[in-house]
C-alpha cells in the first residue's frame, strides 16, 4: 500500500490523501496515522482518492469511517473520490454509501 498526500489546490485546508494498492489490516494504520497527521495540523477537509485502491476488507473499511468521525470531530469532512465499481460495491454492501452518497 502506498500512502501519498498533497495539498488541494484550491484551498489550503482541504489535504489529499491517495491510497493505491490493498486498503487492508496492514495499511490502514498508515492511512490512519497520514490523516491524523493532517487533521492534528488543523487541516481538517480530507479528500481520499481511493482510484489506485485494488481491495479493501474490512480494516480498510474501518479506517475509513474512522477518517471520517475523526474529520467531522475537527470541524470538516471526509470525501471519498475515484472509487472502482468493486471498491464502492464494498461501500454499499457495508452501507456506507449512504454515509458518502455525494463521493460516488
């Protein structure tokens, strides 16, 4: 798993984290800990580009509703983007598209 972030270019506070590869028990602690490290910076909008993610399980999964608590806990958000077919179906077999209905 790689972890890559960048700033938005469009506004200072908003961080782009890319994941690329298995978003699983062994990665997800490195994507946890890279927005933790945003959000402690006071950058609290999160994008996760999830286009090089090949799977998830359910660690994956759970880091990113914790990203996402933790986002909304400092004042912002996290938006999923570029999702495969198969990585969203992971999303809606979980309910969780609900929760990023306008990320699809």
């Amino acid at each position: 798993m790689e972890i890559r972030d960048e700033q938005a270019r469009d506004t200072i506070e908003t961080v782009v984290l890319s994941a690329a590869g298995r978003l699983d028990a062994l990665s997800a602690p490195l994507l946890k800990r890279a927005a933790r490290d945003h959000l402690l910076r006071g950058k609290a909008d999160l994008v996760l580009d999830l286009s090089g993610v090949r799977t998830i399980d359910a660690s994956g999964l759970a880091a990113v509703v914790s990203l996402s608590r933790s986002a909304r806990a400092a004042g912002g958000r996290l938006v999923p983007r570029g999702a495969s077919p198969e990585i969203w179906r992971a999303f809606e077999v979980t309910g969780l598209e609900s929760v990023f209905a306008d990320a699809a």
